[in-house]
C-alpha cells in the first residue's frame, strides 16, 4: 500500500517554508505548496504542527491551524488524545494552539472536558479560562452558588463575564468590587488646564512636565486660567474612568496631566493599560513610555506597554489632551 503521509523531514521543510508568508502576498506560493504537505501528515504528527504555531506569527499560523484541521477531518478516529492532552496541559505552550489541541481533544474524549476545565480557572489561555469560569458558573445552584460564584468571579477576565457573575453575586446581597478585581488605579492627581491651542501643546513641555512631582507646587495654566494646583481625584467608576471634564470643567484646546503613586515590593513584570478619548502621553518613574497623538477618533486612544519596575515605586503622571 502506498503511503501519502508527509516524512518528517518533508514536514520541517514546509514549516520552514510557511514561517516565511508574510503580507502583501510574501512567500504566498511557496507556503500554499507546504500547506498541501503539511496536510498530508497523520495525525500523530498533530503535536508537531501545534507546537510550530507562534503567536508573533499570524499568517504562518492560520496556514498551520488550517492544515491540523484538514488532518483532523480526514483522521478523525486516530486523534492522538493522550499527546492533545499533554500539550493542552503544558501552560508554557501557545494559547491559540492550546486551544486548538484542546477543541481536537474533545473530539477525541468528550469526558475529557469535565477532568480538564476545573484546573484551568487560573490559566494562562484567556479562551480556556472563560470556559472553566462559564463551567463553574452553571454549576452555581443551591448551597454552593455563593462559593462557585465568588471563584468564578475572582478568576473571570471576559467582561461580559465579569458583568453577569457580579449582577448575580450582588442580588445574593454580596457586595462586588468590579475596579479591584481588574486592578484599576482608582486615585489620582489631576492639574490643569494648560493650553494646547491648535494641538501645539502636545510637544510641549507645561507644568510638571519634565520635573520631579511636587504635588504642592502651582503652574501657571492656559491664558484664560491663571494659576492652577494639584487636584485629589478618586474614581467612583467600576471601570477607574476619570472625567476631566468634571474635575476641571470644560476647556477647548486643553491639556491636563493626571499622576498616581503605586508600590512594587520586589522588581517584576508588569502591564499597564490606559485609554483615552483623545491624545495620551505616559511616564513611569519620570521616563516616558508610551505616547499617542489620535484627536476625536472614531475609537478611543488605547495604549498597553509592559515592562519592569526597577525600583519599588513607581510614579506615572498620563496627559490626556
């Protein structure tokens, strides 16, 4: 009998060939050539061609997943479940091929759902994570509905999910803190307005700008303004938003800086996300970090930078313009 299975040399050769797609139709022919390979490989070889999927790498990635899926269909009764599953449990592994393995896995072993999503409420695939938090939560009936809600509510990340485990939590008379658990800075330090009169400001160094935060000193803000000082603001928001027009009232052609005092023990990783209707600038420990200059969008001005601290405090004044 002849065998139309890909060798294993054949299908490290047509990876190499997919890792190269790239936009505009880059390496297109060759990678469509190596899918045809790639789609030949038994499915054994479906472990390989997961751990081959890179995140940094999308193109070459729907080229894999789409091969693994055709091997899929045409071996369906050999999946490798034991090997699915050893990939889905290695946490290091990509989480769009975690997933994958996982959804192939099921076909394999329906049971295998039951043994597998209540170790996954902390992980690291955001995909498999709302899959046990949704588990948990149909299971929170009768005695332990207040238990299974609170894990499911400590572990949820999708908003949506967030948002409906919190409505149930708070008719069960609990009280929820929606700001907390996403780890919003909640109190600031807002000064301005300063000017930024046909969007010059924005390369402009004003007020505390440039110099170490002094949250008693007074600046001179924009020319209808005359002096203005560090404001307290705290957040009454679920979500940590600050309305500055609010809490400075409302200026056309304005700047404002905004700044928050937090504390790291230890040096380590760290995320920081903001989000604004119009123009950003961010700093961290007086270095700036991030910037995006976008007025009246369509979308708002979102930003995600990642990091180290290098000390145990960290300062980040935000200018939304």
């Amino acid at each position: 009998m002849l065998s139309l299975a890909a060798s294993a040399g054949e299908l490290d050769t047509a990876l190499a060939k997919i890792d190269q797609v790239g936009p505009k139709g880059t390496g297109a022919a060759a990678a469509a050539s190596a899918w045809e390979t790639l789609a030949k490989a038994d499915a054994t070889d479906i472990p390989t061609l997961l751990a081959a999927i890179e995140e940094d790498k999308p193109l070459a990635a729907n080229y894999i997943r789409s091969a693994i899926e055709a091997i899929a269909d045409r071996q369906a009764d050999q999946l490798p479940a034991d090997r699915l599953e050893q990939f889905v449990t290695q946490t290091s592994n990509n989480p769009r091929a975690r997933r994958l393995a996982y959804e192939l896995l099921l076909r394999a072993q329906p049971q295998a759902e039951a043994r597998l999503l209540p170790k996954m409420l902390n992980d690291p695939s955001v995909e498999l994570r709302r899959d046990a938090v949704a588990a948990l939560v149909a299971q929170a009936e009768g005695a332990a509905e207040r238990k299974n809600l609170q894990a499911a509510f400590d572990a949820a990340v999708d908003d949506d999910q967030v948002k409906a485990i919190a409505k149930r939590l708070k008719g069960l008379g609990e009280e929820v803190d929606i700001a907390r658990h996403y780890g919003f800075v909640m109190q600031w330090h807002i000064v301005g307005p300063f000017d930024n009169a046909d969007e010059a400001g924005y390369d402009e160094a004003q007020g505390p700008e440039g110099q170490a935060i002094d949250l008693s000193e007074t600046f001179k803000g924009s020319h209808d303004q005359g002096e203005v000082t560090w404001q307290k603001v705290v957040s009454e928001d679920d979500y940590g938003r600050v309305d500055l027009n609010k809490e400075l009232d409302k200026h056309k052609s304005a700047i404002a800086y905004a700044v928050a005092t937090f504390h790291a023990d230890e040096a380590r990783p760290v995320e920081l996300r903001y989000k604004s209707k119009n123009a950003c600038k961010v700093w961290l420990n007086g270095k700036l970090i991030d910037e995006r200059e976008v007025y009246h969008a369509d979308g708002s001005s979102r930003g995600r930078k990642t990091g180290r601290f290098n000390s145990a405090s960290a300062t980040t004044p935000a200018r939304p313009c």
